[in-house]
C-alpha cells in the first residue's frame, strides 16, 4: 500500500512529497516509528521505486538535521550508508561535501556521546572514499575535502580525511619540481618562460595543479623569490614574465608595487652599516627598476612614495637619504612636466622624516661624483617649484633650512664663467634644471661641446681616416652622475648630430669621444626608448638611407665591440636588418661586407641557450617582417644551426620533449628547412653525432651530396693552365671573373697553385679580385678551403708541407687576399671525414701557431688592453698604437704594390675593432669543432695556451 502510493505520486511532485516525509520524520518523538519510517524509504529503494540520491539528498539537505539531535542523526547516516552504493559518482561527490558540511560544528572531544554522532558520519565518509567501493573518484573526494578545513573537524573524523589527503602526496610530488621553493633562477640564463617561475600576479603563490597536498610553503606566497629575481641586474623582463605582466596593457601590479617598496626600505636599512659603499650598486639597480615599472604603470609613484614614508616613519634611517632621494630624483625629473603636480606632492613629506636638522648642511666636494647624490634633495625640490611657477601654483611650505646652502650654491654656479669638465658642477647643473630650458643649455652644451669638438682640430683613425678631434669620452662616473633625464636629452642631441652628419655625408668621420661615449650611454636600460631602440629602428635605417657607410661601420663596431647587455629580440632585429644589407650591392665592399658578416656570426654566436627558442620561433611565425637567415652565406647559416643544437641540448626543446603544441614541436624545422633551401650544406658524422636527435635525423633525412675532391683536383689543374697560357690581360680577366651560376669557384685556389709554384701572384689578378667582390669571393674561399684539405691531404709532408703554409701565409699576410678570420671560420665549418678531418684541423693549427703573424697580435693586443673599457679613457691611443703596429688590411694592398695599381678604395673608420676581437667568435667554433674530434682534442690545449688570453675579451657566456 504504501509502495502504491509513491508510485502515484507525480514525478514533479516527488521531490516535494520526500521533503515533507523527512520532515514527517524528525518530527517523531517515538524512536521505533522513526526507524520505520526510514526502513520504508529503504524499501522503496530496494525496489527502484525511488532513486537512491533522491532520498540521500532529501535527508541530507534537511534543516532538521542536527547532532543535537542524536537518534534522528545516527538513524539518517545509518540509512544512507545503506542505500549509498546506489548513488551515480555526481551525487556521491554532492553528498560527501553535504555530510561534511553537517558535522562541521560536532564538538570536539571524547565523550561517548559525540562520539556515536562522530562514529554514524565516520561510517559513510570512510564507504565513500573507499577507493574499492569505486563509489567516486577519488580527485573529486580530495577537492571536495581541501575546500575546507580539516582543522574543524571532530579529530575522529579530521584523521580520516586527512589520512585520505596524504594518499595523494606521490601524485603532488610528480606534478610539482623538487625543492621548488629552495630554488632561484638565473636571471638572463634561466627560461623566463618557464612555469617553474610563474607566480600568480595577485598572491605571489604558485599556480598549483589541482587541489592535492603540496609541501606548505609551496601554498605560500614566494616573496622571497620575487625580491631576489628584483635585486638581480637585468631582470625585469623576467619579473614581467613571472608576474604575466604586458608592456602593453596598463595593469597595476600591489605586489610588485609592495615588494619594491620593500626593497628601498631594505637598501636604506643597509647603508645604515655600508661603511665601504658596497651598497651603491643595488641603489643603482633599484632606480632603474622603479622607473621601468613607473613609466608601464605596474606600479604607482605616488603610492610608492606613501608607501615609503609609513615603513620610514619612525626608524630614524638617514644614512641612505641621498640615495633614495636620487631615486625618487630620477623618475621626477623625467615626468614632471608631463604629470600632474599633485602625483609628486607626496615626496614633500619625505623631507620631513630624512632632513630634520635646524641648519643647513655642508656644501659636499664637487670633486666627487657622490655630490650630486647629496643635492638630489635639492634638485627634486627645485623641479617642484618649476612646476608650480608652469602651473601658476605654490608649494604652500617653505625648502628645508638643511638644502638652502645647496640652493645658493648651485645659483652661484650658474652665474660662473667657468665650468670645467674635471669636477661635477656641471652634472649638478643638468640634474637640478633639465626641466628648464633657459638654463639647461648651458651645462648640457659643454657636455657637448666636450665630445664634439669645435670643428677645427681633427685626429687620425686607422687607415689614415681624418676625424673629429675629441678622444676621450664622459667618463662612466660622470654619465652615472646624470639624471635620467639628462641622458636622455644628451643622447638625443648625439644622435641627432650623427643623422645630420650622415645626411651630408661629411668627409670627417665622427669624433672618437662621441662614439664611445654614445656607445656607454647605450647600456643604460632607463633610457632605452631612446637607447637602443632608438639606434636599432631609427638611426640605422637613417644612415642606411643615406649611403653613410663609413657612420654604418661605426655602428656596427660599437654593437659589436662595446655593447653587452642588449635584449635579446633586439639583437635578433639588428640580425635581420644586416642580412638586408648584406644583399644590397652597395654594401658589396671588402670592409663593410666584413664587418656585415662578423657582426652577424657574433650575434648569433651570442644568442643564449633561453633565448634561441622564444626568439626564433617569434621570428619564423612572421616570415615577410623579419629576414633571420642569409641567403648565401653557408658559415653565417651553418653557425645559426649550432646554435639551434646547443640550445636544444640545454633546454630540451625538441619534439621529444621540449614541444607543448604542434608549432614549438615543428619550430626549429622550419628554420633548418629554409637553411638548406638557401645553402645546402651537410655535416661530418662526428658533428652530427653531438647535436640532438632531431636535428640530427633532419640532416639524415635531407642529405646532401658531396664534391668528388679528385674532379675538384682536376679542375683546378685545368683552370691553372689556363691562367698560365692566356696572353691577353682582358680574356684572363673575362674568365676568371664570371660569376654566373653553375661556374667552378677556384680562383683562390689558382693564386695559392701561383704563390706555391711560383712564389708570386701575376699583377692580373688584383683586377679579377676587384670584379669579383667579396661576396662572389666567399664561394671561392669554400672551395680553396675543400682543396687545401685534399692538398694537404695527398701530401708527402715534410718540406712540401711547410711550403704550402709558407704561401697560405703569404696569401694572408702578404698579399691580403683572404682574412685569417674568414679562412679559419670557413675550413672549421667544412663538412670532412676520417683523415680529411683531421688534416683540416691540422692546418687550422698551423694556420694560427705555426707563423708568428697572428700569435703577436694576440699577444701585444692582450697584454696591452682592458676588456674593462667602461674605465677606460685612453682607448683610442691604445687603439691607434696597435693598428700602427699591425695596420689592418682589406682591399688586397699586397697586390696592389706588386700591380703597381693605384688604390681606388676609401678605407671607413674603425673605432674598436681589429682581426683579434674579430677572431673571438670564430675561435668559439673552433674550439667545439676539435672538442668533437678525439684524436685532434689535445692540440686544442696548445692552441689555447698561446691564444686563451683572448677570452677575457668575450663579451658572451654560452649557457
């Protein structure tokens, strides 16, 4: 009957009819009739009358239930521990979170009565998590229970679930890095991409993988992590990456915001015992920092300077003042007219807790650069008071009596007739007015001046290049001494000089001290809108327009040789923009194709591992933007693939394991496939043995076929005989100048068969060489480098050997047809095998050991120079020493004086460079090429005993 009755009940009512039974049952004082009744849903159940969530959830969501109530509480669980096992996984998951919700308030002790109302929940939840009932997924029971605390729990029931929890400690540690939170990046080597870094921009906690039981510290916020990757130079891409910060997408950032805060506070704690100074470096990093987040609007300046003064309030920490208020000076200065006066207001309040004395303080020593580091208070009150004369306000208080004697100073000093460059009135001057333009011309114009020149006195470059007379540059403590702001605007004058200059394509070449003090100017990350970037897409293009190449030269050298520390996607743009240039027939010249090319090889040579990936694969999406690869330059392609390879092995991106979708999988093939399209090209077993498994299957799968050395050997004997029979000047020049495709490349193998044999080169050639051009000329070093090997190679050795390194020499030295960088590079980067291997290894050791040519210039050039340039003030007469020693060679002028011919070549102006730091990448090469080849491994050790010196000119790590 009773049976009949729910089965007549309407299938919209039932919910309602159940509800109103359950409600039927806690109202009954009688224990037996309340058993009976839920023996009566029980039954209903057993005979599929009614679904078993169905009741489950009418009695667990009732609000009668309650362990106050202890009978109906026990016979309730007691019933659904029964019927259970036949509720879906879904409503099992709904279930367990309702019971836990029920027995959150059960007090916690160990009465007998708590513990019945404990032991009737224990029953269900220990049945439901029972991975053998395969009632529910466990995942979905643990996410269930971490949603709230196990602490408030009755102990009984707190142990079980806790118990349950820990069985996913294994599965935690498999989805989580060991020591996570022990670990620290490399900043600049480390994967910024990497999630192991990746912090929630809002917590500061790591992003963890489903709710299982992490170690504890792993939920915590890593504020630790944050402020150290910020102390770390050159950090604050990574910081953007941690954070999921976009440059262009205005977001700020509390934390970040808190934790540099944080850190001003920590470096003012430490000045109060740096008696050594040691702490300027970090003031120094901390100003870039604040001004790079300021100005994306990552963090707020005036909440900073809040910020400040609340943690300041109070510490009495002084000692570190100036350096805080120079700080604060440099983001002022550069803002101030282009804000709101009320966002720096907030400063004023700072002067209250670091200037509290009744009198005004020592003038500091000029003489010294910390001066203007002891006026930045000053300045920044002076620009203050600018602002509010432009806005027609007042700043309602009066300048701290401490800072009136450095007001009347800095007065005087305008009024002066005599502002040398040996102390630093001037850079106090620039700091204190830049926002003042009446009075800013003043001092920054002897800056200028000072680099200039004042038209009239000229000095010589190599080459015998007459240029602007100034050779000594700011010194490094003089431009730190400047505001932001002022090396902004003396960056953009110098610029804007060397634009005009190359538009009129004047005669004179640039001054020495311009061009190394733009170069340090380059370094400073506060000022890259206008820095680098600045160099990279607007000055380049502009001399490039203007057929300047001798200013082009420059830029190239000072990228090479003085500029360390640049982003890595602007070095892949500045890569793009010389194979450009390489392909243009202006640029067809032996100097500037040289400088093209070794500039090109250094940066991709110094492209770290972390960076190959993100860098290239950008690139490669955007194929028509950006030209990555050359389009004839097998060594430039060939060192790109290297590259490629150690990065791979470093970071394991490959298809194996490296790939997280089909594009980062298939990257790197789309970039060799292009490579081979270009230049085809194969590599030697042993090579290919140490680069990874994809890269080396590639090279597998698109082999490509290999000159026969003995049809190289009868070409070259054909081609001599004919350089050896023609009469006519005209038909020798006509010949061996074609430079259609298809046309053998051996002309440089026929002047070393000339100087081998003859022991001197006919005046013809000089014209062959000119017509041919350096970049036809770089097909005939591959090949000359092919013969030499087979040359060697079927040599009797002894006394016939040491004559042909006597004419290789000679071809280098004398008649200045090839370069030993370019040679060396080109027979490193052929693909050989067994005993050709080794033979080519041997000359490339004969080549650099054997002849004393190259060994000096090491020698003098390392014994006689700093790689510290930046403390340097006299490179240029240490530069022109060495090229007046060596003077460096480009437009075969050993032929020229055996031709008698006239020099029709305008040499361009070389700052820095010279064949020893245009040899450090290539040596680079060298060195992983014999480390491949056991047999020729120990001659790798005497190469860099009498060569290593040269490595403290590196300017890359490879990691």
């Amino acid at each position: 009957m009773v049976k009949k009755f729910w089965v007549d009940v309407p299938q919209v009512s039932l919910e309602a009819a159940l509800k109103c039974f359950v409600t039927r049952f806690h109202a009954q004082a009688n224990t037996k009739k309340a058993k009976l009744l839920l023996e009566t849903l029980e039954s209903l159940v057993e005979a599929n009358t009614i679904p078993a969530r169905m009741i489950c959830d009418a009695l667990m969501t009732s609000e009668k239930l309650t362990y106050k109530v202890a009978d109906k509480w026990c016979l309730t669980f007691k019933l659904v521990r029964r019927i259970i096992g036949g509720v879906d996984y879904k409503g099992c998951r709904d279930l367990l979170r309702l019971m836990l919700e029920k027995a959150q308030g059960i007090p916690n002790s160990d009465n007998i009565h708590t513990l019945s109302l404990v032991e009737a929940v224990y029953d269900v939840v220990k049945y439901v998590l029972d991975r053998n009932t395969c009632l529910l997924p466990s995942y979905f029971a643990v996410n269930e229970i971490t949603k709230m605390s196990v602490e408030d729990k009755h102990w009984k029931l707190g142990q079980l679930l806790a118990d349950f929890v820990q069985t996913f400690r294994f599965a935690a540690s498999l989805v989580t890095v060991a020591g996570r939170c022990k670990l620290l990046p490399i900043v600049g080597h480390s994967s910024s991409n990497a999630n192991v870094w990746q912090l929630n921009p809002n917590s500061l906690r790591f992003p963890l993988n489903g709710p299982l039981p992490y170690d504890k510290e792993l939920c915590e916020p890593q504020i630790a992590l944050l402020r150290y990757v910020l102390e770390q130079p050159y950090s604050r891409d990574m910081v953007c990456q941690m954070l999921s910060l976009n440059k262009q997408v205005k977001q700020r950032c509390f934390v970040l915001e808190e934790e540099l805060t944080n850190l001003v506070v920590l470096a003012m704690e430490r000045s109060e015992v740096d008696e050594d100074g040691n702490n300027q470096l970090l003031w120094q990093h901390l100003s870039s920092q604040v001004i790079f987040f300021v100005l994306f609007q990552f963090t707020s300046f005036t909440d900073m300077v809040l910020g400040l003064y609340n943690k300041l309030k109070g510490r009495n920490l002084r000692k570190g003042r100036d350096h805080l208020l120079w700080v604060l000076l440099q983001f002022i200065s550069g803002s101030i007219q282009r804000n709101k006066l009320g966002e720096f207001l907030p400063v004023l309040k700072l002067y209250d807790l670091l200037y509290p004395e009744k009198k005004m303080l020592d003038l500091p020593d000029v003489n010294q650069s910390s001066c203007t580091r002891k006026m930045a208070g000053t300045c920044i009150w002076i620009h203050l008071e600018k602002k509010a004369q432009c806005d027609k306000m007042k700043l309602h208080r009066p300048m701290p009596l401490a800072l009136k004697g450095h007001t009347e100073f800095l007065t005087q000093c305008l009024h002066s007739k005599n502002l040398p460059m040996t102390d630093y009135k001037i850079a106090l001057l620039c700091n204190a007015y830049s926002t003042n333009t009446d009075i800013f011309s003043l001092p920054m114009g002897i800056l200028v001046e000072s680099i200039y020149g004042n038209g009239q006195m000229t000095t010589v470059l190599p080459g015998s290049i007459t240029a602007a007379a100034p050779t000594q540059p700011l010194p490094m403590s003089m431009l730190d001494s400047l505001t932001v702001h002022a090396k902004m605007s003396l960056i953009h004058s110098i610029v804007t000089r060397v634009m005009r200059l190359a538009k009129a394509k004047s005669n004179t070449a640039l001054a020495p001290a311009l061009v190394e003090t733009y170069s340090r100017l380059l370094v400073y990350l506060e000022i890259e809108s206008l820095g680098i970037k600045g160099f990279i897409s607007q000055l380049l293009p502009s001399v490039f327009g203007s057929n300047a190449w001798g200013i082009l030269h420059t830029l190239l050298e000072m990228f090479s040789y003085r500029l360390h520390h640049i982003q890595p996607h602007y070095r892949v743009q500045l890569l793009s923009h010389l194979h450009s240039l390489a392909s243009v027939p202006q640029t067809n010249q032996n100097q500037l194709h040289l400088c093209i090319e070794s500039t090109a090889l250094r940066l991709i040579m110094g492209l770290g591992s972390w960076e190959v990936q993100p860098q290239l694969s950008r690139v490669f999406s955007e194929p028509k933007t950006m030209q990555l690869l050359s389009s004839d330059s097998e060594e430039l392609n060939k060192a790109l693939v290297l590259t490629l390879a150690r990065s791979m092995h470093i970071t394991g991106y490959d298809t194996a394991s490296g790939s997280r979708s089909k594009e980062s999988g298939t990257w790197w093939k789309d970039i060799l496939t292009t490579i081979l399209q270009f230049t085809p090209h194969s590599w030697s077993s042993h090579t290919l043995a140490c680069f990874p498994s994809a890269i080396r299957d590639f090279f597998h799968q698109n082999a490509v076929p290999r000159e026969d050395k003995a049809i190289l050997k009868r070409n070259v004997d054909a081609e001599y005989r004919k350089w050896k029979s023609m009469a006519s000047e005209n038909d020798l020049v006509a010949h061996f100048s074609v430079q259609a495709t298809g046309t053998p490349q051996l002309f440089l193998c026929i002047l070393w068969r000339s100087l081998l044999e003859d022991n001197r080169i006919a005046p013809t050639a000089y014209k062959v060489l000119e017509r041919l051009g350096p970049r036809s000329l770089s097909g005939h070093l591959r090949t000359f480098a092919d013969y030499l090997v087979y040359e060697f190679s079927t040599s009797a050795g002894g006394q016939h050997v040491n004559k042909c390194v006597e004419a290789l020499n000679d071809l280098i030295w004398k008649c200045n047809i090839v370069s030993i960088d370019r040679l060396v590079l080109c027979l490193a980067l052929r693909s050989l095998e067994g005993n050709e291997a080794q033979v080519c290894f041997f000359i490339i050791q004969l080549l650099l050991l054997k002849p004393s040519d190259f060994r000096n210039r090491v020698r003098d050039f390392v014994n006689d120079n700093s790689p510290e340039h930046w403390l340097q003030t006299n490179w240029h007469e240490k530069h022109m020493s060495f090229h007046t020693k060596y003077p460096e060679k480009f437009y075969f002028e050993g032929l020229q004086d055996i031709s008698c011919q006239p020099s029709q070549h305008q040499y361009l102006p070389i700052y820095f460079g010279n064949v020893c730091l245009r040899f450090l990448p290539v040596f680079d090469i060298v060195i992983h090429r014999f480390l491949e080849l056991p047999p020729v491994a120990k001659s790798l050790e005497t190469m860099l005993d009498h060569l290593g010196g040269l490595y403290k000119f590196h300017g890359t790590y490879l990691v």
